[in-house]
C-alpha cells in the first residue's frame, strides 16, 4: 500500500508499512509481500497480511498477564475514528485495511530481537556443529538436529532493517541496555515462550523458537511488532515431529525450499514463484492461523 490518505508513510519493512498518526500512534498494516534470503520476493501471497495480524492480534491479547503490549485498536472503524480525532483527516479506507491493520502506540524501540530457542534447529544447529553451543552458550554433547533442548535459550541478536541481523551475547544486550532492562527482556522473553509453548503444544504444534521486540513507553517496557506468527517463528507438526530430522515450518519454509532448487543466485533480483508454490504457502499459513486460534 503506497498511500493512506492524510498519513505520512514513516517506514516499509518486508512486510509491514507504518503510517504516523499524530504524536502518540502508529498504523500498522501487513502486507501480502514475501521475503527470503533478505529479499523481498516479486510475488505477494494471497491473505497473508491478514493471517499474520490475526495471529499477532490472539497472541498480544492472550499474553497481556505477562507483559502489556502496543495495541490500540485494530476495528476499522475505531482505527478511522481515532486517525479523525488525532489528524483531522477522514484517514484510511475500512477495506484496504480489514483485518490486516493494527494501530498502535508510538514507543521507542529497544534495538535487540528477541530470539528464543526451545528447540535446537535452524542456525542454532549449525553453530552447535562447530562450537558445542549457541550465542557462547554451552550445550550438552549429543544433541540431534531439532532435539528439545533441556531449557529454553534466550539469544538475542542485534536489531537490523535491512540485511541479516547478528548474533550478540547476553553480556553485550547487557552493556547496552544496563542490566536491569536487559534481565527484565530476558525474563519476560522467556516467560512468553514458556507460555506459548505450552499453549500451541495443546493444539498439535511445537513452538521450535520465536522472536519477540520490546519498546519502551514512559519507562515502561511493552511488546511490540508482531507476536508468535509464522514469519516470527518456528511451528511444527507435533503429530509428525521426529528429532534427528527437519522438521516442516508452517512458514515460509516451503518458498526458500523452492527458492533453493530454482537456481537463483541469492544476489540477482529473486524469481516470481509459480502459482502452484504461491498457493501452497497461502494454506500453509491459513493452517497456523486455524490450529493455534481455533
């Protein structure tokens, strides 16, 4: 979406556009783009906007015991109303937003994702091949790839726009933020997994890992961004799970997999994907959405 009527655009990401409204808020609206390899692919996938707010949406209201978060509205027409109070502007159109739209309150974002692990996959597989650890954090020998690990880890990494975002220590988080935040960041980040794991293991998915972003409002840290959606995280199939294996993501997985055997060069500007991969990602997504709200 290029434009809102009456609202600045202040920044795309991948996915999102964030829209300024007023001095206290934010718009957020999920787009249908698609990202991998830290490109953002040529072809959008249907309803994927609003999958991810749907998600978001359960999850920031389900969670609100451990740690409040930046939601203000998300009914167009409560978005419209307070867009009118704040810019004098009628604001945005109900149907280019429903369902995919958030408006939210402005804080100041603490730069760290905040990454944690239950399982051990991914890139923390790989690290733990070469150094019997993930972030400087020793693991047990032994481990196999997507095995439980004996505690959830927390290993933030530095918070970047574009391109990949690197891995830190606790130590470094600490250094920057000042202990206090930065312990308060780990508990709440661990104290949100351990919650959503047990709620998603309920319902047939094993939350793998996910990442959480925290900002800052009058002091008071609240979680902001997305919440536990597949483009956040890693959700597996309880019913086919082996350790030892891959497992399948109800992600994006299945698009860098075609990605991968399409012979693109990760450099040039990425392929359009064909439809048949497009919709397959569509239901992919629709299938989070359904298993872990009901």
């Amino acid at each position: 979406m290029d434009k809102i009527k009456g609202l600045e655009l202040v920044h795309r990401g991948k996915v999102r556009d964030l829209y300024s409204v007023g001095d206290k808020h934010l718009l957020i609206v999920a787009t249908d783009r698609i990202s991998a390899f830290d490109f953002v692919l040529p072809t959008a996938i249907p309803r994927k906007g609003e999958i991810l707010t749907g998600i978001s949406l359960f999850w920031f209201e389900k969670t609100r015991h451990i740690v409040k978060n930046h939601v203000v509205a998300s009914d167009p027409g409560k978005i419209r109303e307070i867009v009118r109070a704040e810019t004098g502007s009628d604001g945005p159109d109900g149907v280019s937003l429903e369902g995919r739209s958030m408006l939210v309150r402005r804080t100041k974002r603490v730069d760290f994702e905040c990454v944690v692990r239950g399982y051990i996959t991914g890139s923390g597989w790989k690290e733990y091949l070469k150094s019997g650890g993930i972030c400087g954090i020793p693991l047990p020998s032994g481990l196999t790839e997507a095995q439980k690990l004996p505690e959830p880890l927390f290993t933030p990494t530095s918070k970047a726009d574009e391109g990949h975002d690197e891995s830190v220590t606790f130590g470094d988080m600490v250094s920057a933020l000042g202990p206090a935040l930065a312990e308060e960041i780990k508990a709440k980040s661990l104290a949100l997994y351990r919650f959503a794991a047990g709620y998603s293991a309920a319902r047939g998915i094993l939350l793998a890992d996910t990442k959480f972003e925290f900002g800052l409002l009058d002091g008071e840290l609240i979680l902001i961004d997305e919440a536990l959606t597949p483009d956040s995280s890693r959700f597996w199939d309880a019913a086919v799970y082996r350790p030892g294996t891959s497992p399948e993501s109800y992600d994006k997985q299945y698009v860098r997999n075609w990605l991968e055997r399409s012979g693109w060069d990760k450099a040039s500007p990425p392929p359009q994907l064909p439809a048949e991969v497009v919709t397959r990602t569509s239901e992919i997504y629709g299938q989070a959405l359904r298993k872990l709200t009901s």
